[in-house]
C-alpha cells in the first residue's frame, strides 16, 4: 500500500467516525455542540445529502454557516438546504449577501435562480439561472434538469417542459428526461405528445409498471379504452400489486359497460385494499348493473360498515330493500339520502314509484317527486303531484321541507 493510499485510508476512517458522532448527536439533540473544519462539515454534508435526510443537512449545514461564515462552500451547502426546506427567503438573502464576496461562483447565482423560483419570480430566476450557466457551461444540462424539477414542485409545467426540452435538444439520447416530459406535457393537456414521450421511455426503460400505469390513464382521457386496458395489463403484470393500476382499469370496464370484467377487477381490489368504500361502493353498483342483486347488497353491507353515512352506499341499499320489497327497511335509507342532490336519482326514481304503488305508502311517492324534480322529468313531476295530493297534506309539507323552492301551489 502507497503512502498517499494510506493516508486516503485513515482519512476515509475518520469520517466515518465524525460521521457516526453526527448521527448520535442528531439523535440527542446535541448537534449544536459540534465542532468540524470547513473540509469536515464539507464531507459530512455531503455524505448526509446523499442519504436525502434533508432536517440533519439543514441543521448541520446552519451550524457549519455559523462556524465558518466566510466559507463560500458551506454558504452554498446552507443556502441549498434552505431552498430545499422550502426557507427560499431566508436563502436568497444570504446568496445576495454572498455575491458580495463572491461575484464570479456560478452556484451561488444558481442558487439565487432556485431561490427566486420558488418565491415565483420567474423571469429573475431564469435570468439567474442563465447567467450560473454562461459562467458554469459544463454543467448548463445538470441546472436545466435540476431547475425543471423545481418548476415540476412548484408546478409550472411550462417552464419545466422549456428547460426539459432544451436538454433533449442538446442531448436527445437523454431518456431520464423523456418521463418527465411526458408528465408535465399530461398535466399541460396535450396528451398526444405525452404518449410519445411515455413510449419512448418505455422503449429503453420497458419494465417501469408506474409508467405503464401513465400511459394507460392518458388513453383512458382521450377515450381510447382498449390501449388503456392494454397499458394497465402491462402493469399489472409488472407488478400485480399496484392497487392504483388495477382500480383505474376498473373505471375503465365500468366506462364502457363492461360491469362483468368490473366486477373481477374490483374484487381483486378490495383484496389489496379492503377498507376503500369508494371501491366497494362501485363494485356494489357494478354487481346491481347484472342483475347480481344479492352480490351487490353484501358489498353495499360493506361499504356502510365502512362509511355508514355514505350517500351511494345508502342508496343501493335502499334500491335492494325496494326490489325485495322491505319496503320499511328501504325507507330507513332512503330517509339518510334523499335530502342529498349529489345522489344519482336515476337509480331509484322507477322503483320508489313502484314501491308507493305497491304498499300504498305516501313517503315513497314523495321521494319519487323528489327524483323527478332532481332528474328534471317535468311529466313525472305533475303526474306524482296530482296523486299526491290525494293524501294528507302532511305529505305535501313533507314535498315542500324536503325540496324548499319546489312550487306546490303550481296546479
């Protein structure tokens, strides 16, 4: 082993022993209390960024400012952690401060380019992130690609697909940009160009499932059903754990009446997420599509243990009690749900009407004029009316508290 080897070796140690003090003393509270050469803090810095543990560098990085404040490395270090903790303030007053001493430091105008972006002045901080790249040019394609993540945070999508598109000018076998265009293109709603830029990661990174997912969802968008389920295949395949992938392929099956294959999916959902009542509600609504009358009631069941004020799941359960005419059971239902306009009316309208018919119970005929009020069937509404005032006024006051701008008095 050479003399300057071995001096890399115990210099390696040394570090690593600093480094395990500053764990301790992060854990005790003592952080405050170290002391290390500007070399020192530079390496430990460093080395805790690596680890993304971003409340010990700005800690760390604070105590080393305050140690060696005529340090432009560890002004620099500080000033990221700041910007990084989301203190772009506080950051940009020390970097101004620093250009003081320090015109000609290209990540000190970078910095201030960050900085400024976060506050939102854009035009000042591309004119600060241009200048960091006339005098750093070698790095220009490590600011483009950092700067564009922080107008991703920030969302700006405009601005991030700017500096992501200069990079791929400049360097268009760059794929680690390609998914990030393709995001900020999705969010921008110019699909078509999203797609492109998705496949042509997938064609260098083919077993990303996450990215598969994205692609499905856009096709999804644009209404192009079966590429969606494809994509999602893809990604279940990758990864037959992804929840997310397999809800969305089933909206997809209940979007196109496909509620047999929806059902499939959202049972082997609610296996990875059982206490999703949204999920179970549709599955309850996809069951009740085929005629699985008893299926969806269980699933309603479900989903009300869960949510027991849950409009939808309510108003399954009311439509089931109808058709197996439990007619007191439907109303204990019906009475959490139809003062709820969000509901989908359409469900129930014909059987609340088949339902007064049958038992010759008032309460339902006026929630089947409530239906054809909310559904906005005008014959419906004057034909419920007239049978309803064959009865007890009490059920027309009953009609005007559960609808108050309703016109009673019309006839």
């Amino acid at each position: 082993m050479s003399a300057d080897n071995f001096l890399n070796f115990n210099e390696e140690e040394d570090y690593s022993e600093k480094v395990e003090l500053c764990r301790q003393a992060y854990k005790n509270g003592d952080l405050s209390e170290l002391n290390f050469s500007e070399e020192e803090f530079d390496y430990l810095l460093g080395f805790f960024a690596d680890e993304f543990n971003d409340d010990l560098v700005l800690m760390l990085s604070q105590i080393a400012y305050l140690r060696h404040p005529y340090s432009s490395d560890l002004t620099v270090r500080y000033s990221d952690a700041l910007i990084v903790n989301r203190e772009p303030e506080k950051a940009v007053a020390i970097l101004e401060k620093q250009l003081g001493f320090d015109s000609s430091n290209s990540d000190v105008y970078f910095l201030l380019g960050r900085g400024q972006l976060k506050m939102g002045n854009n035009e000042l901080a591309r004119d600060y992130i241009s200048h960091a790249m006339t005098l750093s040019p070698e790095e220009q394609e490590e600011m483009l690609y950092t700067a564009a993540l922080d107008y991703i945070d920030a969302g700006s999508y405009e601005f991030a697909l700017e500096y992501l598109e200069k990079i791929n000018s400049d360097n268009p076998e760059n794929i680690a940009i390609f998914n990030d265009m393709a995001f900020c293109l999705e969010r921008t709603k110019r699909y078509e160009e999203s797609i492109v830029f998705y496949e042509k990661y997938l064609d260098k990174e083919p077993f990303n499932d996450n990215v598969w997912f994205n692609v499905g969802t856009i096709y999804a968008t644009l209404e192009k059903y079966d590429k969606a389920i494809e994509a999602f295949n893809y990604s279940l395949a990758l990864n037959p754990a992804n929840s997310s992938v397999m809800y969305n392929k089933a909206i997809v099956h209940i979007n196109t009446e496909q509620y047999d294959k929806a059902v499939d999916t959202l049972k082997e959902f609610i296996e990875l997420e059982p206490y999703d009542s949204f999920a179970i509600t549709a599955l309850a609504d996809s069951c009740l599509k085929i005629g699985m009358t008893e299926e969806s009631g269980k699933y309603a069941k479900m989903a009300l243990e869960l949510d027991p004020e849950s409009p939808d799941a309510n108003t399954y359960m009311a439509y089931i009690c109808m058709l197996k005419e439990d007619y007191n059971e439907a109303l204990i239902f019906l009475r959490k749900v139809m003062s709820d306009v969000t509901i989908n009316f359409n469900i129930i309208a014909e059987a609340l009407l088949k339902s007064y018919r049958v038992s010759n119970m008032p309460e339902f005929l006026v929630y089947h004029i409530a239906a054809m009020y909310y559904t906005n069937d005008d014959e419906g509404l004057d034909s419920g009316y007239e049978e309803l005032i064959k009865h007890d006024i009490i059920w027309q006051n009953m009609l005007q508290n559960l609808i108050p701008d309703i016109n009673i008095n019309k006839q």
